[in-house]
C-alpha cells in the first residue's frame, strides 16, 4: 500500500522528478513528466538535448527545463545531469533518447549514479547488469532483447521468467503486456486494467512518469505495481470516452480519477 | 504454489480484503466463511455445552457472529463490548442483526460491571473475537476486564484470527489473550509463530486477489 501524504509537508517532500529524456523525439520526456505531476510529484524537472528543450518548455509552464549540450543525449552531458541528479529523488530515463551510440555510452554513465531510477524506452537496450534501485519498464521486444530470453505465451511460465530475471538482475521488472507483469525477484504480480486503446503512442511515456512520481514516497515493486495499475485505469477511463481515439495525454488527464478510491 | 506456512502482513490483509471486494468477493462473504469455519472447528471438538462469545465491534466480532449463528444446538451467548450502535462496520452490524431473531442470547456490555462473570467462567468454551489484525491504540475498558477474565479463566479458549491484543507483525502487546487454539484465516502470521495451537484456514479469497494488482495495493 502506498504511503499517506503528510498534511504538513512542504513543497518537494512528495517527490522531485528528473525526467531525462528527449533528441530523436520531444513528446515523450514532456508526456513522462506531466503524467508524474498529475500523479502527485511536486517537482518534475525535464533534462533534454538543447536542439529540444525549447520546444519541450514551450509545452507546459508547470515543467521545469535543464538544457544539455548537444542535439543527442552524450557523455559530454554527464557532468551537468550528475549536479541535476543530486536535487531529485528519483530519475526517469530513455523516453524519446534514440538509439544512438554517444546516448547509449551516457545512459551507461548516468544509470549507476542514480539512487532510484525509472529506465524505459531507448535506455532499455544501453544498460549493463545487475543494476541496483532500478525498475525497468519494457514491452515484450524489448525485455526479450535485453536479457536475450524468449518469453512464454503462459502467463505462469512467463511470470516466473520475469521474477526469476527480476532476481538476477537486481532491477524491479514492469513487463508491459495485455497483462502487466510485476516483479521484485521475491513477489510477482499481475495487473489487468488497460485496453488495446492504449496501444497508442506515447501510453508508456506515461506510465514510466507516474512510476517515478510513486517511487519518490514507496518502494520500487510498490511504485511498478501500482503504477501500472493507475496507468492502465486512467487508460480505462479514457477508453470510455474516446474509445481507439484515445490519446497519451487522455490517459494523462485521468490519472487523478483512477488514484481516487 | 507457496504452502499455508506462507506469512502475511497486517498490510497485506487489509489489501488483500479490498482486492477480493474488487475482484467479486465482498467482505460480506469472507465474513461468512470465516464465521462458519469457526463453528466448524468447535464442532470437532464439543458436540455440546455452553459458549461464551466475547466480541468487539469492528470485523472480528463480526466473524463471531456468524460463528455463533452457525453453532446451533450449543448454548451461546454473545458478550459485545459495546453498544450496538457502535458495530464499526456494515458487515460486522449485518451479522449482529441476523442474530436477534434466534436462540443465541445478546448482551452489550457497555462497561467492565456488566461482564457476566459466572456465565463466562462456567462455559465449556471461550470465543475471543475482541480484537482482530486490525487492533491499533491502547486497550480500553471494558476489553481489557475482558481480556484479563478470559485468561483467568480454567476454560477451553479459542482466539478468531488473533489472540486478542496481539499485535499481529510483531506478536507484542500490552495485554493479549492466551488462548488454549487460534483460528487464523487465509495465511499465517508472523505475530503467531510460535504460538502453539494454530490452525490456518481457508474462507475463500481468491487466488486473484493477491495475484493481481487492486485498489487495495495503493488504498489504506
């Protein structure tokens, strides 16, 4: 169960989120980032290329900008993201970063100097393990080409793969799926809420912002767990309204709602 | 699959009652099984006699009372401590209601003088169901004369869930029951280890209920 919000606390006390994100895209890192206000962090900061900060800025007046070096996230930048990473309770990582080889070699450095870090997306196919204070978050195709494993159509048979890789990894395992696999190596647990509305672009984005909101206050299975279950209902929601129509920032409008009992 | 040796959290409970309730097992229903395993075990072991019941007002009395309209043919007398308007919750005030129009006789005990000692220490079996796994706070009166008359008591006792009083993480308490059985439901608890006399048993949450994820995983 996640942890009661303290009536006396102050601004930054329910989480400051680093979203680093941003380069080959520049939707993602701002979707990330207000899915994790709308799910309660006080302080979300976007990390980006300078080619995309601005744009990125221009989104929202509620985000706050750190603009990197160059047009990629590169290991040029790890100095700046390390002084950012200080200030922020948990970081967010991958979303819209791109494939390239100078990312990938920061990723590599960033990872290790998180306390707690949300790694989805493009930072998925850099990382090294064991990884320690880490969730992951990736779909089928991307944990089958992170751990070179072949997944089970059985749900029992594939759950066990995620908790026994969970377990020799170190990270918390969010498998992405019609039924969302959770995993800290020790429990497993599934969620069923979502819809195939949700396969539409930027869903996960959203999903890896409201982990990071959660994980600022609970544990790393407790922010995955409940996290894909808030994502996946306000995802719900949002299906009821607009059906396949239904859009990532649809999904970012219901968060509220489905953290209501 | 994990064996009955599996150990569960005061936490994990209260999650696991609001998952069952959203995958389409009401409280009202565990509350029914629950009830009726109680009488079940005191079955096999008395054919007959008189029970005292001693309950509170939040949902391990409530499990009680359902035992108690299970156990026909005994003669059973339920001690709540308190008023019944008090029951804290609709379940446990739904099963105290259903039991009006039967044998069982009702008596509030709304301080510590109206504890009907005699009946009590001349019962064949004692049922606690004062406090359950969600006790917080201090012990009150009349709970406390309670607790102290059943463990004063030569009598064949059996604790709901826990012994009440016991804090069911830690197996600590200011004053706790010491009960001759426990019945504890659904998975042990860590409080209960090494306690003697334990029975674990099943009221019927689903498998679904820890296995996927639910409002109770994020709702206290």
């Amino acid at each position: 169960m996640l942890a009661p919000r303290n009536s006396e606390s102050h601004k930054g006390d329910n989480g400051r989120i680093l979203v680093i994100g941003g380069g080959a895209y520049v939707g993602a890192p701002a979707l990330t980032a207000l899915a994790a206000l709308r799910a309660g962090a006080d302080i979300v900061t976007v990390a980006a290329p300078s080619s995309v900060s601005g744009i990125i800025a221009s989104f929202s007046p509620n985000l706050i900008i750190s603009s990197l070096t160059s047009d990629v996230l590169v290991p040029d930048d790890v100095p700046i993201i390390t002084e950012l990473i200080a200030k922020h309770d948990v970081v967010v990582i991958g979303m819209g970063l791109g494939k390239s080889e100078p990312a990938a070699r920061a990723v590599r450095a960033i990872v290790p100097l998180c306390k707690k870090v949300v790694i989805d997306a493009d930072a998925l196919s850099a990382l090294e393990f064991p990884l320690q204070g880490a969730i992951i978050t990736p779909h089928v195709g991307e944990f089958e080409s992170l751990s070179n494993m072949h997944l089970p159509k059985d749900l029992k048979k594939r759950t066990e793969m995620i908790k026994k890789f969970a377990k020799d990894s170190g990270a918390v395992v969010l498998l992405k799926g019609k039924m969302d696999i959770i995993s800290d190596g020790e429990r497993a647990k599934i969620n069923k809420t979502g819809n195939p509305g949700m396969t539409v672009g930027g869903t996960g984005d959203v999903l890896a912002g409201i982990v990071g909101a959660l994980y600022a206050t609970n544990s790393a299975f407790e922010a995955a767990l409940v996290g894909a279950f808030i994502n996946g209902r306000a995802g719900d929601f949002a299906f009821n309204k607009y059906g396949f129509g239904l859009l990532a920032t649809d999904v970012i409008d219901n968060i509220p709602k489905a953290m209501k009992p | 699959m994990e064996s009955v040796t599996e150990i569960i959290t005061s936490k994990q409970i209260r999650a696991i009652d609001i998952n069952s309730e959203y995958v389409g097992i009401p409280r009202l229903v565990l509350m029914e099984n629950a009830g009726k395993a109680v009488a079940n075990v005191v079955r096999e072991r008395f054919d007959k006699g008189k029970i005292t019941i001693l309950a509170g007002r939040g949902n391990n009395g409530g499990d009680a009372f359902v035992a108690a309209r299970h156990l026909k043919g005994f003669d059973v007398q339920v001690m709540l401590l308190g008023s019944a308007d008090d029951i804290k919750t609709k379940e446990a005030k739904i099963n105290w209601d259903r039991l009006k129009d039967t044998k069982v006789t009702l008596a509030e005990v709304r301080s510590s003088k109206d504890l009907d000692k005699t009946y009590i220490m001349d019962s064949d079996v004692i049922i606690d169901a004062i406090f359950g796994t969600g006790i917080t706070g201090k012990i009150r009166e009349p709970e406390a004369t309670a607790i102290d008359l059943i463990n004063a008591s030569n009598t064949f006792v059996i604790s709901i869930d826990i012994p009440s009083g016991m804090n069911p993480d830690t197996g600590k308490g200011e004053k706790i029951v010491h009960p001759d059985l426990t019945i504890t439901f659904h998975k042990m608890k860590r409080g209960l280890i090494g306690v003697p006399n334990v029975k674990v048993v099943d009221i019927g949450i689903p498998e679904e209920a820890e296995l996927l994820a639910g409002p109770g995983d994020f709702r206290c």
